[in-house]
C-alpha cells in the first residue's frame, strides 16, 4: 500500500486541561500504524510534542513504515527542543516557508486545539484549495480537514464560521465542507482511517 501524505496542525502549549494533550497523544498513537508521512511544525512541546510522541511510540511498537518529519522556522529551534525525539526535520528561514512545504502533496490535515499560529494555517490551507480549477475549468477537489474537538475546543469557531456563512461572506463551495470534526481520537482516527483508505 502507498504512503499516505498528512500535515499536522496543533498547538506549541499543553493547554489548561491534561486532557488535552492525552488526547493529542492518542491520536498519534493510533495514525501511526499506518505507511504514513506526516509533516508537523517540529516541536516537542505542546499538543504537537504530545501528537508526535505518541506517532513514534507507535512507529516502534507497531513496527510500521511510518516517518515522521518536522519543519520548523530557525527562530523557534531552541524554544521547540527539535531533537528530543530524534526524527528528521528541516530548518526554514520563514514562516511562510515552513506552511508552503505542509501544503506541498499532502492529502489531508488532521487539526488539534491551537492558537492563532493553528489558525492561520487551517485557513491557509483553505484558501490555497478553495476554488482551484483545472486546464478545462472544472474546480479541483478540496482537501479534507480533520479537527480533534477536544472539550468542543473549535465550536466557536465552527459557529462563526456558519454564522459568516449565513450572512454571505463565505461561499458555499470554500471549502468548509471539507471540515470533518470529531470529538475523540478513536472517532477522528476511524473516519481518517475509512477516508483515506490508511
């Protein structure tokens, strides 16, 4: 079987509940059974370091193909503990840099809680997909969102997003379809395991 191309999107900080990065955590462990790439932001911290802690455990204990790969900006390398993992990883001079190589043939991104560095990339994302064309102008498919709604941690955005939806300033075809929120890991993972055929 190929492998399987996803980008991880998630918080630099734990949170204020433990729950949060259990969660992260397990998720890893369950994507990484799989033949799966999975680009993240580098860090061993935060839910993102809980998400890749549990990806390599995984890797170990399952012995599967898995590889995980870690892009992270030169000016948060000592603040992320980069090595602590000892998985490959590349240093960019820019954030932009870092978010063009997530999007870069990736299939799908799975989305933990996170701040507004998260954010930005989830809508990134969207607008990079949201009403491409192909050579005889047919729109191109958009690429699934996976978002873990620990504690409904994205209802309000989610809400907003209906709301701006509601009032005309988002179109119907921008890509929010493509949100698939679940709110556990076993739930998120079974959905991404029979989308992406894992």
């Amino acid at each position: 079987m190929s492998r399987i191309s996803l980008a991880l999107y998630g918080g630099s900080r734990d949170g204020d509940n433990p729950v949060f990065a259990e969660e992260s955590r397990a998720l890893g462990g369950l994507i990484g059974r799989h033949n799966v790439l999975l680009k993240y932001g580098g860090s061993a911290k935060g839910l993102m370091g809980a998400f890749a802690r549990g990806f390599v455990d995984s890797i170990r204990d399952y012995q599967s193909d898995s590889q995980l790969y870690g892009v992270m900006p030169h000016k948060y390398f000592f603040e992320g503990d980069v090595e602590a993992l000892g998985f490959k990883y590349s240093l960019t001079e820019t954030m932009a840099e870092r978010k063009a190589y997530f999007v870069r043939d990736t299939q799908a991104f799975i989305v933990l809680p996170g701040g507004t560095g998260t954010l930005d990339e989830v809508f990134e994302s969207v607008e990079i997909d949201n009403n491409v064309k192909d050579a005889e102008g047919n729109r191109l498919p958009v690429r699934p969102l996976y978002f873990l709604n620990t504690l409904g941690y994205y209802d309000h955005m989610l809400a907003q997003l209906k709301h701006s939806e509601k009032l005309g300033f988002i179109s119907s075809h921008s890509g929010l379809e493509h949100f698939r929120v679940e709110e556990t890991p076993a739930a998120l993972y079974e959905r991404i395991k029979k989308e992406m055929s894992l």
